[in-house]
C-alpha cells in the first residue's frame, strides 16, 4: 500500500502516519495506574507509541534507527496477528523516555525510515516476503529478536511459511552466517504463516546470505501468483 | 456490516442470526460425550450458543442482559481472532441452562441486544475502536473480565493497538476510575492488533471515562483513514 | 478458489502449487544448523514441504496418503491462522526422507490428493464446514490429531465456531463413535474461529457421523449467508 497521507487530528499526543496503517503518538506523562499495568521502568515518564496494522519487521527495523538517533529505550515490542487478511503481524512498539521530546524524536525517526524499511517487503495474493539487513544491530532489533548488539544482522521472512523454509536453507548455505533464532507458525510467531529466519556475522556475508534467500523467495512467490513488486524501493 | 436477515434452516436447535456475522443455537440435552469434552457443568444438560465471526466484546455485554433476564449461567467464553481480515475478536459463548427453554430465551435476548451493544462500534479501513459501559455488570462481564460484580464497568477498545494505548491513557486522566485490567497484542487477546483497558467504578466517572476515551479515539482513527461511522446507533 | 495452475520458476526445490494457495517443494540435503533449529530427526537429511495459505484438514489428509504410498515420515505440523480473512488455518507439514526422490514424491502425492480432501469443504461469506473421512488413518493424522493408526477417523469443522458445537453434537449423537478430540477457538486451535471434532470407530458409523454432521452444518451456514457450495467435488 502506498504511504499514507494522514490528517492532523488536533491532538497533541499525534505525531504522524506511515506506511502499513501506521501512526506514531506520544504520551508526555503517562497516568501512573496505567504506567503499572503496562510494566513500565519507573524511570520512564513519557512514551512513544509505533503501531501497525501490517509489518513487524519494518517497524522493528526503523525502531532500531530511532533508538539510535535519541535517548530513548525499547520498553516493548508486541507482535499482533494481523496484516488486515494477509498471513503477516502487525506491530506495537513502545519506547521509553524520560523527557517527551526524546518519545517524539524517536517516533518521527521511525515514521521516516519505515519508508526504506518496507523496501523488501515484496508481496502478491498468493503471500508475501522480507528482508531486512543493518550493518550493526542496535537495541530494538536486540529487544525483538536477539541478536547481538553492534554487529551485522539480517531478517528473511516467506509466507506462506512453506517458502520460508527454502528460502532459510537458501540464506545458511550461501553464507558463512550464525543463526540467531528460527521462527515458524507454531513457534516463536503469533500464529502468522511466516518462517523467519535471523541471522548475524561478518557483514559481507549477512548481506549475500539475504540477497540469496530474496532472489529464491521472490521466484516461489511469483511462480504462486504472479509479479511480487516491493512495497516501495528495494534498499539491501 | 447490517444486521442479516438469515433464513430458518428448518433446525429445531436454531434460534436467529444478528450483525457481526452473528448465530444463536440451543441444544436441549447435550450428547454425555461431547458435555465431557466440552467440560461443562454436570448439573446443565441444556446450552445456548452464541457465536460471531465478528465482535467479542458487543457480545460478552449482549451475554449479560441474557444473564440478567434468564435462569442461566455462562459457561465459556473463548475469543478468536478474527473479525474476518479485521484487527480483532470473533467470539464462542456458552450458555448452561437446566431447561432448554431457559436458554433459548437467553440466546434471543442476547441476540436481539447486539444491535445496540455494536453502537459504540466505530470502523474504518484503518481499525476500529469499541466502547461498551454497563451501570450494573452481570456474570458475563465477571466471568470474561473480572468486572466486579453489581458495578459500573466500562470497556475501552482501539486497533490498531497504539489507538488503544492513547485511549486508555485519556480514559484513566478523565475520571477516577478503577483498572480492572489491560490487554494488549501479547497479553490477554488472542493476538488481536487492540489494546483494550476495563475500568470499574461510579457510573457517572466509568461513563465519562468511556466518552472521553470515545473522542480521542475517534480522531485518532479518522486521521488514519476517514471517517469511521457506528456500526448502528451509538448507545453510550 | 479454483486450482491455481503456478508457473515453474526454475528451481530444483519446486515441485508444485495447488488449490488454497499451496506450495510443495523439496530439500535433497538440508543444511546441518537449519536442520538442528528445526529438531529434525538426524537420520533425515532431506524434507518435503507442505504449505498452504488456506486449509490444515485437506493437507493433513492429503499428507497421510502421501505416507501411506511412500517411504517418509511425518515430522511436523504447524497450523498457522489463516485463510487470507477467513476464519480457518494455514498450515506448514514437513516429511522427512533419507532420500530426495522419496520427499519430492511424497510432495507430489499430496499436491494431487488436495483437489479431493478439499471436496468437502463448503463455504460462503458467513464462514466455512470441512469434512474428512478416512476408512483407515495413516501417520499423517495420527501425529496432527492423535487419532489411533490404521482405524476409521473423521474430522467435522465448523466456523463460526456455535456452528461446530452443533454439528459436533449431531455427531456423536447419530452413530455410535469415540471421540478423538474436540478443539475450539481457545483450545487447540491456533485461535481460528473453528469447533473443530475428530472421531474415530468402525468405518460405517464414523462415515455416518461425518455425513450427518455436514447435512446440519451446511443448512447452518446457508442460513447465515446463502449457498455454501463445495471448493472442489465432494468425495464422503
């Protein structure tokens, strides 16, 4: 879908919309009742708010760049079943402040680099798939995924899982890369029909272990259903 | 979506179909076996079926006036995710009753509350939010929630999540009430893209609560795609 | 959704697609740290993969023909939530072989047998009932459902779920069957909007069970939303 425009609502805690129906909010004080039941750290007073009706990756991925760019924290990072009707998540992503203009910077960081980061999101009727590749992991992508901080990390996703399964194998033999974790339908996502798999190592070889398993990825999707086109512009 | 007409099947154990891809069944003496399977109450040989395709709290709210009014008790309530392509729940709730006649009553009553328990329903392209109050909950509220009993309650919904993270925040600021509970993708739904926040307390603060919760939500939903009418009449 | 006929993309994996966006491919030798992530069994070094967007009943029951005619094993089933907004699942089904030319024939067996194990599949807007039947089950549905090897089984599946109570209930009240299992929206399912009841006994009551089952259930959903015709030809 294309990137929405977005009305300004008149609400102060609005900061913006994005690709995937996503909009950004912030919360200056949050009320200390809620602060608990949310398991906020005390020293948090204000919030940043990155929902999504589909994408997870991209979300995580630009979230990644937004705790980079500010001083701020991954207070949560929660996985929906959704992707209104595809076989994906959609996202809500919490970042931890303790001042709002660092909850506000962070969130209009994430709304901007969610342009890039649905990139190679590839999709058609059949299902859809991604990648995703940063040079040095930052605490979001550790928060959601597990990877180590500072090195290279890629994201592959197929869906249906079927293609992810290749696409996997694909991913681990054209490379020398570590595995940092491996998820399907019944383990690790909320039920999606995704395989993903997560890996990290030497740049160089993360970057060809997620080119290849794109190039495997986009034939089977396309073989299902026809032209699978990015989501905006492919950026690995 | 409007309330469908639903033709008679001609089945003895079919009572009516409403909005939400809505159906209400009875069944006067369940088979032992499957009464085993289903973990159900020895003491009720009879059930009511109320089941959705789209909607779980409009129906858990439609479920206690059928408490109120009826010789019955609830049973089970299970949500699925679903809302066919949606961002939230479909819904199976079980009635026990002694007498089938007892539980078909509470499925018609329950049946013919949803056109005004889906009121305060709002939905656009982008999600949905939901506001149901109540100035007295019943056993269903209790058994799906936690409510306490003979109290106010009021559920506050928005999806995507982040919508729902703001309406609470709001909801709690506005009025002195109590939290029952808060759920959120991860935590309490089943993986539905909803924050949802129960308050409890004096009616006139859950019902102010609930409107203001109501507003912001509104907008927030309306600056992502448009407007997002009720799906009937608004009741709150 | 009619067989989709899926062009080949020129990559040894492949070996076919199928109705309910289905994709079968192969592994000769899969790699050694994707094989441990995915606890397979080490005498196996080649799998055949089994995916589809929409249906777990079909593929499970095309699956354990597949084993019946080849020499692979079943080693997992994973149902996704699914159905591309439909109420049901997807699923991923993984065999192991100790040679390739065994996997990629199970693949085939199992691609061809789906036009018929989605033959009693019904469906409209409203939702959809499914039912299996087999006079002697396999490997396939022993591990899925647990159904005992080499006996009748039946799978009867209603969504929404208030329709599969009922049929589940006429069931077991028509013929004189055990129960293998019963699933619902909170248990045993991946969240999907099913009651979903599994039977087994002699080959005469179970298939008696199933029919009756779906003359209930089919009357159910056509009163909820018009004509449920059958996604292929029905086959019990």
């Amino acid at each position: 879908p294309a990137s929405k425009s977005g009305s300004n609502p008149g609400i102060t805690e609005f900061v913006g919309t994005a690709i995937g129906d996503t909009i950004g909010l912030v919360i200056a004080n949050v009320d200390p009742m809620l602060h608990q039941k949310m398991k906020l750290d005390p020293k948090y007073r204000s919030i940043g708010i990155l929902g999504a009706r589909t994408g997870a990756g991209p979300h995580i991925m630009a979230a990644d760049e937004a705790v980079k760019a500010t001083n701020t924290e991954i207070v949560a990072v929660e996985l929906a079943r959704d992707t209104k009707g595809g076989a994906g998540h959609g996202s809500l992503i919490i970042f931890g402040a303790e001042e709002v203009s660092d909850a506000r910077r962070a969130i209009e960081v994430a709304l901007k680099e969610l342009n890039r980061t649905f990139g190679d999101v590839y999709g058609n009727d059949a299902g859809h798939i991604e990648l995703q590749y940063t040079a040095r992991a930052s605490y979001a992508v550790n928060k959601a995924f597990g990877a180590p901080l500072g090195k290279a990390f890629g994201l592959i996703v197929g869906a249906p899982a079927a293609i992810g399964v290749l696409m996997s194998d694909v991913a681990v033999k054209t490379a020398n890369v570590e595995l940092v974790a491996y998820s399907s339908p019944a383990n690790g996502t909320s039920f999606s029909n995704e395989v993903i798999l997560m890996v990290t190592g030497d740049s160089g070889a993360v970057r060809q272990s997620v080119t290849a398993a794109r190039e495997v990825g986009k034939k089977l999707l396309e073989a299902m259903a026809g032209p699978a086109p990015s989501s905006t512009t492919p950026y690995i």
